[in-house]
C-alpha cells in the first residue's frame, strides 16, 4: 500500500490550472442565460480583468449590467468600447439607446438610435430599434423638438443657472425670449414663474402657472411649482389638496422623478422626497447639486443620517458655496442666508443688473464681509462694477459722505424685519435696490426713512399676494396709514419706471 502510493509519488505529474478570460467568460454566458446576472456579472467582470482590451467581453458585461439596473456602468463601458475598443462594434448604439430610454434621456436615446440604423439597416438588431424609434416618437415630431431647438435648450439652461444664483430680472427676460419663440415649451413657462414668484410678483407666476395647466392640463411642473407657491405663502387648505394630487402621480421620466422629489423635500414631506430621489440615486442618475441637496435633506430627515452626509460631500464638491446650508446645522443662524455666503454674494455682483450688484454689497455689510469682498482679487477684477456701487464700497468702509448712506440705513430697516435672506426675501431688497437706482437719477431725499421702509415692505407684500393692510405696516413703523399711502404711491411709481 506504501509502496503503490510511493510509485504513485514518483511517476505522477502535478497539473497546474490557470483559469483564462475564456473561461470564465464562458461561465458567465451560462450564467446569464439561467438569468442569474450577480452571478454572471461576477465572473464576466472576472474575464474582463483577465482581458481586459476585448470588446467582446465589455460589451457582454454592458448587456448583463443593463439587466441589473446599473445602466450608468453599462453606458461607461459602451462608449469604451466605441470611442476606444472597437468603432465598428455598432450594436453598442442600439444597446446605448436601450439604456437612455430606461433612464429617461430619450434625447440621447434617439441620438443611439438613429446612428445604429443608419450604420447598419440589416443589422440584427434593427427592427427592435426602429420599434425603439416609434416608442421615442409617440405622437411628437421628435426630430424638430430635439435637434431643432438647441438654441432653446441652451437658454433654458442659463436661465436655471439664473434662478439659482439670484438673478430674477435677467432671468425673466431671457425666459421672455424663450416663450416668446416657442410658445408651447412649457418648461420655460414653469420657470419664468418661479422668477416672478422670487421677485415678489406671486400673482404673476401664479397666472402663468394656471395658463400652463389649461393649456397643458396635468403639467407636472407646473403642479409642483403651485405646490411650492402655496407653501412659501402659507395656504394650507391649498397645501394639503395638492400634496394629495402629487402623491397619487408615479412618473416614469427622471426628470419628472426629480422634480416631484425635490418638491416634496421642500414643502417636508421627506418620506415620499426620499422613495423618488434614493430611486434616482439607485438606477445611476447624476443630478446636479440641487438633486444631491435634497437628496440629502430627505435622508437626513428619514434617519439615514450617515448616508445624507455621504451625499453631501459631493454638494460641496459641486457648489461650494452650500457650505452651512447642511440639513444638520439647519438651527445655526449661519445656515440660513444668503449674507453668510461669500459665494453667493460674489455671483450677485457679477450680475448684469445694477439693483443686484448692490443688493450684493448690502449683503456684505450685514455679514461683515465687506472686507473680505472688497480687497479681494475677484473683487478688483470684476469689470461690471460702476460708480455707484465703488461708491457704496467705500462709505461702508471708511463712514465717507454718500447718498447711498439713505439707501443703506432703509435696507437695514427692512433687514431688522426680514432676516435671515432667502430665496423669498431677496425679492423686497432687490426692489428697493431697483426703486432706488431710479430715484437717485433725480434730486428726491429720502428724509422719511421709516416712511420709504415701509412703504416698501407694503407693495412688496402686496405683489407678493399677502394679505395686509397699510394700517398694518404704518403701525409696524409708527406712522399713520396716509403717510404710507402717500410713499407707497412713490413707490410705485418707481417701480414702474425701473422696469
């Protein structure tokens, strides 16, 4: 027996077995085929490791990663192949399309599409792309409303960068433009709203907002925007009708998903904020910083306390100015405004627009950043910057004589009522910036600056659809209701002429 094994010892030979890419590719296929794609992407990810410039195996791991949901990582992985592996390899367009249609990218979808037809019309996966094309096309000429209105999209685009960084006149007017060429582009309806809703004329964009509906009867952003209206202005009986309408819609474009997300975040109903933009999160959506704020707001306030931080490291990767607007810090006066940002009152005085160029330097006086802003080098080079407002910089630096002394000492009456500034606030000081640039180009004094406060606070309230009287605000600055009459027809009549 010792002797046989001892033969055995001598005379057998020890067979390595290294496992190649082929190999475990070939597990993979099995694996896929039985469906189980963990398994399959295990071990094809595997090969891919082994073999790594393939195209064969990327584009297989594309397919099963497309079964699991990842459609990002497949993408990543389809246009290595094309842009580095393989060009001819053109049934990536088609699996490219398949992705964008899931993830609701139907722009880039029919970009994939129609490239993988036009390349190869007897391809095998042909007809399953033109039924892809007929889906994409469903009762709209999507050539024109994708290709035919770059113009438009690019519009669109810098005048949600507007509406994001504060600057309401410019945005209205360039949205203006927009809805002026393309009377049914219901988005830039949605936002020309939002910036008259901001600017304090809630009765505007509320008008716009039931325009759209009738004319566009279900418009989710503009259901949402109605939602947000209500809320910033306190109609609760309007609040809790339309939260009940949002609630039973279930979209199943990303961009609908996110909007209907963000809206939830911030009117607090963070369960429903959380299912939508954690769902996004999941399928490989990256949204921009304002996806990934509410994103994390809604996790903080549903107890995933680790994972809003995780997120919120990538909302100071994208807009460093955020910094202190964290969901945790939310009871720290820091956290509350526009003034403790140096980031936001930078790109206020980069506007084009005079009224918010000072609104950015009374911002920074509140803060007691005005040093900081006015020695710095973005400061000196900022080539927008008049008279007007260098003057402003040095009265508040060095005490000199000005008449913008008035124009500070009425802004701080109003702060005293209105702070921390907003969104919503930004509106009253922006008009009284706008009413004074006018003002000044005549020889009026502003003697009565309790008078001129709150007259300003009234029309401002006024255009903001609140409910108040002028007996109210005189008693608020201890004047008599005619004197605020008497200023808020000035008023007015300024306001008038700076639009």
């Amino acid at each position: 027996m010792v002797k046989d094994a001892k033969a055995r010892l001598n005379t057998g030979k020890i067979l390595s077995f290294i496992p190649t890419g082929e190999y475990y590719f070939t597990k993979g296929i099995k694996a896929y085929h039985r469906r189980d794609f963990k398994k399959a992407k295990k071990y094809i990810e595997r090969a891919m490791q082994l073999e790594p410039g393939e195209p064969m195996i990327t584009c297989q791991l594309a397919i099963v990663l497309t079964e699991l949901g990842e459609f990002d990582y497949s993408n990543r992985l389809l246009h290595l192949i094309l842009e580095d592996l393989d060009e001819e390899m053109v049934e990536c367009h088609y699996f490219l399309a398949n992705n964008y249609a899931h993830m609701g990218f139907f722009k880039d979808a029919y970009h994939h599409a129609k490239i993988y037809i036009e390349i190869d019309p007897n391809g095998d996966f042909f007809e399953d792309t033109m039924d892809l094309l007929d889906l994409l096309t469903f009762e709209s000429d999507i050539e024109e409303e994708l290709y035919g209105q770059d113009d438009l999209i690019v519009k669109q685009e810098q005048a949600r960068d507007l509406l994001e960084s504060g600057y309401f006149p410019k945005a209205i007017e360039l949205l203006n433009d927009v809805v002026e060429e393309y009377p049914e582009y219901w988005s830039a309806y949605n936002n020309l709203a939002l910036a008259y809703f901001y600017l304090g004329k809630a009765k505007k964009a509320d008008g716009i907002l039931n325009d759209v509906l009738e004319r566009n009867p279900g418009n989710l952003h503009a259901l949402c925007n109605k939602l947000v209206f209500a809320h910033y202005q306190g109609k609760s009986r309007n609040i809790k009708s339309m939260k009940e309408t949002l609630k039973k819609i279930q979209p199943i474009i990303t961009d609908h998903q996110f909007k209907l997300g963000a809206t939830f975040a911030l009117v607090g109903e963070y369960e429903l904020a959380y299912f939508w933009l954690k769902k996004l999160y999941k399928n490989g959506f990256e949204g921009d910083g304002p996806f990934y704020y509410w994103l994390s707001h809604s996790a903080y306030y549903t107890g995933y306390e680790n994972f809003a931080k995780t997120i919120w490291k990538t909302v100071l990767e994208i807009s460093p100015d955020k910094e202190g607007y964290e969901p945790w810090n939310v009871d720290q006066p820091q956290a509350n405004g526009f003034e403790d940002h140096s980031g936001s009152i930078f790109q206020k005085l980069e506007s084009d627009y005079i009224e918010e160029r000072l609104f950015a330097i009374f911002l920074a006086s509140v803060s007691g950043k005005i040093d900081e802003i006015s020695t710095s080098k973005r400061f000196y080079q900022n080539q927008k910057l008049t008279k007007m407002e260098k003057e402003y910089v040095s009265l508040l630096k060095s005490g000199m004589p000005s008449s913008l002394k008035d124009a500070q000492e009425i802004a701080e009456m109003l702060y005293q009522k209105h702070h921390p500034i907003g969104t919503i606030e930004s509106g009253l000081y922006l008009m009284w910036f706008a009413v004074f640039v006018e003002m000044s180009k005549s020889s009026i004094r502003l003697n009565n600056k309790q008078a001129w406060a709150g007259a300003m606070e009234y029309v401002w309230y006024k255009t903001s659809n609140e409910k108040v009287s002028q007996q109210e605000v005189a008693n608020r600055y201890g004047l008599s209701s005619a004197t605020i009459g008497k200023y808020v027809k000035i008023v007015n009549n300024y306001l008038h002429l700076s639009r």
